[in-house]
C-alpha cells in the first residue's frame, strides 16, 4: 500500500512537471515580500482572496516564455519565480513591474508588493534565463505543511503519520483475518454431521 502511495504521488509530481513545463510546479511562500498593504504584518489568514501572496500560501507555477509575461503594477502584472542568480538554487518569487533589453539581452524589472525597491534581494535585473516561470494558482495555507516539511518537526511528524499508517494497516488485517477466522469455524460446525 505504502509503495502504490508513493507511486501515485511521484507519477503525480512528474506529471505537474511536463503539464507545467517547469521543473518547480508547487512551491510555499516563505516570506512576505509579496504581502500587502506595506508596513504592516502579513494578513494571509485574514484576506485569503486577495491578488498577491501570504506567507504559507501554496503556488503553482507555469513555465512559459517571455512573451507569455505581462508586467505592470501591482496588481495588475504577472508574478514570477526566478532564480536569485543564474545557476543558483534559490528562488525568489516578485510581480514582474516592466521589462528592459541590455545589449541585445531581455530582462524584466521585479519587485515584491511589499518592497519600496524594485529587483531581486540587492536590486538588479532578472534574465529571462533565470525565469522559472508564472504563478497561475494560488491556494491559501497549504504552504505551510510544506514550509513545517523542511525542519525537524515536520520530518518528526512525517515519520510519526508513516508508523500510524504501519499500525493502522496491521490492526486492520488482524481484525478481518480474526473475522475471517470465526467465520470458518462457525461455518465447519454447522457443516458437522449430528448423531442420531
């Protein structure tokens, strides 16, 4: 049972990648750099609805190309996830506000709702080749089972739910081959012959 659960969910995962051309589909928002109003601390769990992002909200991202981008201000251009530096692990995720060519390269200028400055942590440009992609979804909350994943008591409570499941499955099997087993001996005396 545990190896077809794990089944499913890889076959799901793999299947967001090619459906969503990006090797990122579903990430967490980890900051709030997207939250608004500014200056004042992230309302995510009391304005789910609204056209930016909270803190522990789940994204999904499609990878399309530059030209799929619309930039503009806040609400109104499309926010991306990039990465921080070409060849960098990171992401950031910033609502694309315009778009520049630098000696035949394009770029878009980003900025989180929630910052006065526009770019990336440390200001500059982004390269369309560290545009991961678009946020197209926007599901309140779920980020945070992802965001509580990544320390020790999220794995602790990974761990704690995988021997629940083990326990709960054993119990189960004993009671139906308990019940089972009644059942045979209930069915073997009634088929015994009886004395004249």
């Amino acid at each position: 049972m545990i190896i077809v659960v794990i089944g499913i969910i890889l076959a799901f995962w793999f299947g967001l990648r090619w459906g969503l051309n990006t090797d990122y589909p579903v990430l967490a928002v980890a900051s709030g750099s997207m939250s608004l109003p500014r200056d004042v601390p992230d309302p995510g769990w009391a304005s789910p609805f609204s056209p930016t992002l909270h803190t522990g909200d789940l994204i999904i991202i499609d990878g399309v190309n530059a030209s799929q981008i619309h930039p503009g201000p806040p609400p109104v251009g499309d926010i991306l996830v990039f990465h921080v530096s070409p060849g960098s692990d990171e992401l950031i995720v910033h609502r694309a506000i315009g778009n520049t060519t630098i000696d035949g390269k394009f770029y878009f200028v980003t900025q989180g709702d929630n910052n006065d400055i526009p770019g990336p942590p440390g200001g500059g440009l982004v390269p369309v080749s560290s545009v991961v992609g678009k946020v197209v979804m926007r599901i309140p909350w779920f980020g945070y089972i992802a965001l509580d994943m990544r320390n020790s008591t999220g794995i602790l409570i990974i761990v704690i739910l995988i021997i629940l499941f083990i326990v709960l499955e054993s119990i189960v099997s004993e009671v139906q081959h308990r019940r089972t087993g009644k059942k045979e001996k209930q069915t073997n005396e009634e088929s015994k012959p009886t004395e004249a």
